[in-house]
C-alpha cells in the first residue's frame, strides 16, 4: 500500500470512527462538529473521494436520527442546532464530491492549453498571467480563460501580488495531474 493510499485510508477510518462516536447521544459536541469539518476539508483539497463519501453517507444516517421527535413530538433548541450543523455538512460534502475532478471530468489533452498550464504552476507556482503567456505561446485572454475553468474545478488557484494574478496549483490539482500521468512534465523535468 503506497503512502497515499494510506493516508486515504486513514481518513476514511477516521471519519467512519468520528461519526461512530457522533451517533451516540452524547458525541454531538462542538469539538466533534469542527474536527468532522476539519476532515472534510483536509478530503476536499486531497480530493479523497472515498472520505468524503464515507462523511457525507454517515452524516445522512446521522441526521436521519436527528430528526425523529422526541417522545413530546417538539423539538428543543439543542436538537435544531445540531440538525443546521448536520446539513451544512451535508452541503458541504455534497458539493465536494461534485467538485472532485473525476467528477468534473476534466480529462485534460497532456499537449492543451489546461494540461500545460497545469504543469507549469506545478513546477513553478506562483507564475503570472504574463508568464504563462509566455509559456504557452497563447494570448493574455486565452491564459485568464483557462485559469478561470481550472479556478471554478478546484484545481488551481490564484492570488494577486501588486497589479498581478499568480496562479499556484491546489493539492487536489496535484492529485489530478498524478492520477492523470501529467506530474513532472513541467519546466522542471526537461
């Protein structure tokens, strides 16, 4: 089992442990409510699909045991706070799994514009719009279109440095460049 799979596994155990722990009437605490969050985000940005399957699934099943009624039929306050936190993890969860990149189906060309842009910021982040340019041998606006797709798949991202973007690829980008045979082909492996 290399490293990667079992950090993946890890993960899973964690979150299936976690929400084991939650099902009880008394797991629901605001340290176990951050720490699932905290699980879910390390899942998203590591695009571990099987983590986040697992959280989402388990957070279903545990508010399916949140919204039965008490033995009065009413509901306290304390109920209908942990039923808000359950959906907004649900949400999350949800639109993680639609961000992963098998999901968004990227399927990157290795010789197109994305793929290569990729690449680059992987090898050498921090590059600006001009830069890759450069690089690309596109134009200015055909570097910001393709940022923009790769920014909205959760795989690259971009901050600005004075008047520039700088473009720096996500943990899930470097997932996908490895997954997809693309990590290493940058300026750097010439």
């Amino acid at each position: 089992m290399s490293d990667t799979d079992r950090v993946r596994h890890d993960r899973v155990t964690e979150v299936r442990n976690l929400l084991e722990e939650m099902a009880l009437d008394s797991g629901m605490t605001e340290g176990s409510f951050s720490s699932l969050g905290m699980l879910i985000t390390d899942s998203s940005l590591a695009a571990d699909e099987p983590a986040l399957r697992a959280a989402h699934d388990g957070l279903r099943r545990l508010y399916g045991k949140v919204t039965r009624p008490g033995e009065d039929g009413h509901e306290d306050a304390k109920t209908m706070e942990q039923r808000g936190r359950l959906l907004g993890l649900i949400d999350v969860t949800f639109w993680s799994l639609r961000r992963l990149p098998s999901e968004l189906q990227l399927n990157l060309d290795p010789h197109g514009h994305a793929a290569r842009f990729l690449t680059e910021i992987a090898a050498e982040p921090g590059l600006s719009n001009a830069q890759l340019s450069e690089r690309l041998g596109v134009d200015i606006t055909e570097v910001s279109r393709v940022g923009r797709k790769l920014l909205a798949s959760g795989v690259a991202w971009k901050s600005r440095q004075w008047r520039y973007n700088c473009w720096n690829i996500t943990p899930r980008g470097a997932a996908y460049l490895e997954q997809a045979g693309l990590a290493g082909r940058g300026p750097a492996a010439k």
